[in-house]
C-alpha cells in the first residue's frame, strides 16, 4: 500500500513495517485488537486495514502512555507515537508480517472508547448468521472479512485494468427504468410525479447495453447493480453486482477470447490455479448426459451414463415401461463405499424430493452379481452388462433412475454433486465453457416456450421450427459454479420480432415493452454480444467462502432482510399518500 499522507493521526501504515525501518520513529492509529499485561509490560496489538502491529509500553519510557495503556480494553480506538525496534530472535511471531518488530510507544492519544463487541473481533470461530449481519460493522474488522472485501476490490480494479487495456468505454446506464420481462419479478418502484404509474429496478442493463451498441460505442462495459425479486440462496442476493459486457462486430469466439484473458489476470490476483487457457468448452447436452446440470463440477468423475439400449429388452416391468413410455434409465458408478441402509433410504427418498419415483441401488459382488433389492429381477448377463456400461468392479455401489430424461438428469446430478469427493491435493480448478444451448424450453403447464437465457439472444436454426433452435449463448462455469454468461444478441429487427411472435409476446405488447430497441434496431444495428461476470460469485470462489454474503458489505439474510439497518420496513402513511399509494 502507497504509505498514508502524514498527519497527526499516522504517518505509517501499522501492517506494512519491518526491520529496515527498525530506528524510525512512526506514528499509527487504529484499534485496540489485543491487550496483554506482562507485569510491568503492557502489550497492544494495533490492527488497521493494513495488519496488526504489536505495542510496547515500557512504565518509564512510554511515561502517561502506560497509565493510560492500562484501562484501555478491545476495539478501543487510539494514535500512537515511538521507536520500531527488531524484537528478541526468541520473541518474533513469524504468523504476521510484522512479527520481527514492535513499536515502543512514547505516546498515545485515545481518540475513541468501545464497549464490549457482542463477538471476538481477534477470532474466527463460527459465529450466528444473524448476529453477524446484526452487527455487521464489528464483523467487517474481523480478519476474514476484511480479506474478502480487500480481494473484491482488486478484482474489480484488475476487471477494469484489463478492459481499459481492450478498448473499453465505461459507462453507466439507469436503475430505474421500465419493467420488462427478463427471467425473474422485478422490484417495483412507484412514481410521485406520476401517479399509478411505477418504475422497475433493472435485472440487468440488457437493453441498454444492446442500445449503446447500435449507438456506435462498440465496447462497453460497466461494474453494475443489479435486482432481481426471487427467493435468495448462497450464491443469490436480491441485489447483486456483475461486470456487464457488450461488444460490436464480434462472434462467439471474440468475447470467449476476451474473458478468458481476463479472467486469467483476475484468477493471478490470489494464485487461483486454473489450467492455461484455452479452456474446454462442452455443449449442453453433452453436460446434461454426463453431469445432470449445465453447471458440471468437473474436478471428480462419477459420471451418468445411459444404459437404456442395455436394458431395452429387460423383463423387469419398472425398466421396461419407463423406456417404452419414452423414457431412459441412467445410473452413476459411486465407486466403493461402505453405504448402511439408511443412508441408500435417505438417497431414496431424495431421489423422489427431486421427482423421481424410486432409486435403484446395487452393490457389485463377485462374479459380477448384484446385492440389490431388483437381483432377482435381472439376467446375469443383465448385470454384467450394466456393470460394465458403469465401468463398476467389485465393491462398486451404482444407483440407477428409471423415468424421464429430465427428472434423469436431475436426480443424478444432485446425488453425484452429494456423493462427489473432491480430492484434497487436486492441483487446479476447473472452468469450462457450456456451449450450444436450446434456445427455448416449453412449459407445458402455460402451454408457451419460454428463453432458456433471454429474448435478445441470437438464435440458430429454423425459426419455424421453435423446439429445435438453438442459442449461440455461453456460460463460463467454475468447479459447479456459474460466474456469468452470455451470447450474440439478435439484431435483425425481423428475427427480433419472430422470437417475441415464438415467446407469445404479441406485436402490440413488444411494442409497447421494447419499442424503444425495436425502433434503434431499425437503424442499423451491427452485429454484437456480451456477457456478464458474477463479481459475487468470482470473489466468493475466489476467497473459497460458501456464501457471497461473505463477499459483500452488507448483504440481505435468506429471507431478504437486512438486520442491521431494519430494511424492509415500514413507511409512513404520508408517504403513501404522497405516491398514491394504499397498502392491502
């Protein structure tokens, strides 16, 4: 860190001392994060954004300073003045960087006093969510959090270092603007001005960024907030931030070129080990067969396989009815395990909690024959023949789902990510580019497609044949995570308004939504695309944190609350009647 401008407060940063300053005399500020009293000897260790440096308080030679060391307790706020000197060989405390030295103070100045934190700010043992988010500015000084804020914001500034590199124009876009569909409810802001009339928090800046293109900016890119009202989760928050991406005149290959570029300098900030670029890219359906997911954790194997032609003249009615219904029957080889019954029963039933009718499990034993409750219903040849389509040996627990493709992919990819161990020494993580998505899914609830990422996607193949287009959409995914995604847009304003036609978005209400890009794209619209990173997501993979509620500041609960400022709450009536507004 570039040293602070001096003051009367500091003139050194308290983590970044060592022993080629040890004569200097320093003056530090920050707060009380440990107290010791040796008897005769106070130590403080002082922490600051920087670290921790240890104090000495000698009764003689730190004069009022000892007296006042005395009745200082944690989180105690002070400014003090002395001489680095090297600590004793056998005293350094090689655990911090500025475990060689200390300071003797000669002066101390109190500028604030604490009152006992509701949690040790020197630990990091597991500490009650709510109580956290509570009291989240203690939480921010714990060494964790601080980390995680401190790696977030040299993310960011890589992000934009790189991108100044390529050409790209920064730029802002509105928060609030108009609703429109994009996946996921919006938040709803109302107008005073105009009353009955409201605004939309943006889920994205889709369109905006689309408009900038046909405005002739090229490439674009923004560090931006976004919303969205949905049930939250560990890697979702109601609003979130992600670096948003759009360029010109570009193909798929452009923007994956890019990002893998830059997201191997982003990776390099903390030595989050990735194999060189390029990185593998594994189509949709591909992903779906072996991995259940398009968001495949590639750093163990378990892989599905499908075992229908296996089974395709098996007398054992639960196999062959589901595959001549249409159906498949797939299975996993977890390998050996020592599995009691009640495990296999609470795969079971979490088999059917994800839609599945049953699970089928067997153990293979010598000879290739199976302890399972379906044996007796099988060949011998049967079994042989699906233990070698799983690649199973002796001792080898497979489980197998008979029923829809999907309900399939689903059940097994939940139950691989369950029961996946990732080796402990394995050397890098593993992204991958899931390509070639469907660009529709059908509803067969509402009866209508719905866009599998969104409306503005470019499609590939015959638009009259809605089930088989597919999208030139691209996300990146990270050990089963997915940091961010994106495609080439559409910018045909005929093919616009074919996809609207396909999504059962009438004329008139693509009008009335999208009007405004409807007419830009009439303009001439150049050919271009984009993609949004998760900053979240990326920092929290990055500081290996579960949550990004550990990478953000002050984020909301699973609920979407904020405990420490309240929020959502209650406004008061006049505001209300100033927005025309009444609460049910």
């Amino acid at each position: 860190m570039k040293p602070p401008a001096a003051n009367r407060f500091r003139d050194t940063w308290a983590g970044e001392v060592d022993a080629s300053r040890a004569g200097d005399v320093l003056r530090v500020s920050g707060w009380v994060h440990r107290r010791r009293d040796h008897g005769g000897l106070i130590f403080i260790d002082l922490r600051d954004r920087s670290g921790l440096l240890q104090l000495v308080f000698h009764p003689e030679a730190s004069g009022a300073a000892f007296k006042a060391a005395e009745d200082l307790r944690s989180e105690h706020v002070i400014s003090v003045a002395g001489t680095l000197v090297e600590r004793a060989p056998g005293n350094a405390n090689p655990n911090i960087p500025t475990g060689g030295v200390e300071l003797q103070v000669t002066e101390m100045d109190v500028l604030a006093s604490a009152e006992t934190p509701p949690f040790p700010v020197d630990e990091e043992g597991p500490i009650d969510e709510n109580t956290r988010l509570s009291n989240r500015v203690i939480d921010l000084r714990r060494e964790s959090m601080r980390d995680a804020l401190l790696l977030r914001d040299a993310i960011t500034r890589e992000m934009r270092s790189v991108l100044a590199e390529n050409d790209f124009v920064d730029i802002e876009t509105p928060i609030l603007t108009r609703s429109t569909p994009e996946g996921a409810r919006d938040f709803l802001v109302p107008s005073r001005m105009q009353p009955g009339k409201l605004y939309a928090l943006p889920q994205s800046p889709q369109l905006f960024k689309q408009l900038l293109m046909v405005g002739g900016f090229e490439r674009y890119f923004q560090i931006a907030r976004c919303f969205r009202d949905e049930d939250l989760r560990a890697d979702r928050q109601p609003e979130f931030t992600q670096l948003d991406i759009e360029m010109s005149f570009i193909e798929e290959d452009d923007v994956i070129s890019l990002m893998e570029g830059l997201m191997e300098r982003v990776f390099a900030i903390s030595g989050f080990p990735v194999p060189p670029t390029p990185w593998p890219r594994m189509g949709y359906d591909e992903a779906i067969l072996r991995f259940g997911t398009d968001r495949p954790d590639m750093r163990f194997g378990m892989e599905i396989h499908d075992i229908s032609s296996v089974l395709r003249s098996s007398e054992f009615q639960v196999f062959r009815s589901v595959l001549d219904s249409g159906g498949v029957v797939r299975g996993i080889n977890v390998g050996p395990r020592e599995t009691p019954r009640k495990e296999l029963d609470d795969l079971t039933e979490q088999a059917k909690r994800g839609g599945a009718k049953g699970l089928v499990w067997a153990f293979v034993q010598a000879g290739g024959v199976w302890r399972s409750p379906i044996a007796k219903f099988l060949s011998d040849e049967e079994m042989a023949d699906v233990s070698s389509a799983l690649g199973a040996s002796e001792g080898d627990l497979l489980l197998i789902v008979a029923d829809r493709a999907k309900v399939a992919a689903d059940v097994l990819g939940t139950l691989r990510l369950r029961l996946g161990k990732i080796a402990s020494h394995a050397p890098t993580h593993v992204p991958l580019w899931v390509v070639d998505f469907p660009m529709f899914e059908y509803d067969e609830v509402e009866n209508r497609f719905d866009a599998i990422h969104h409306p503005f996607t470019a499609p590939l193949g015959d638009l009259d044949d809605p089930a088989s287009l597919r999208s030139r959409a691209y996300d990146l995914v990270v050990d089963g995570s997915e940091l961010g995604g994106g495609s080439i847009r559409i910018h045909d304003p005929a093919v616009q308004s074919r996809i609207f036609e396909i999504l059962g978005i009438s004329a008139e209400e693509a009008q009335a939504r999208f009007g405004f890009l409807l007419d830009a794209l009439k303009y001439g619209a150049p050919p271009h695309g984009g993609i949004a990173m998760g900053l979240d997501r990326v920092a929290a993979i990055m500081a290996g944190r579960d949550s990004i509620r550990d990478v953000i500041a002050f984020p909301k609960t699973a609920s979407g609350s904020d405990p420490l400022t309240g929020a959502p709450a209650e406004v008061d009536e006049r505001q209300l009647l100033e927005l025309g507004l009444k609460l049910a």
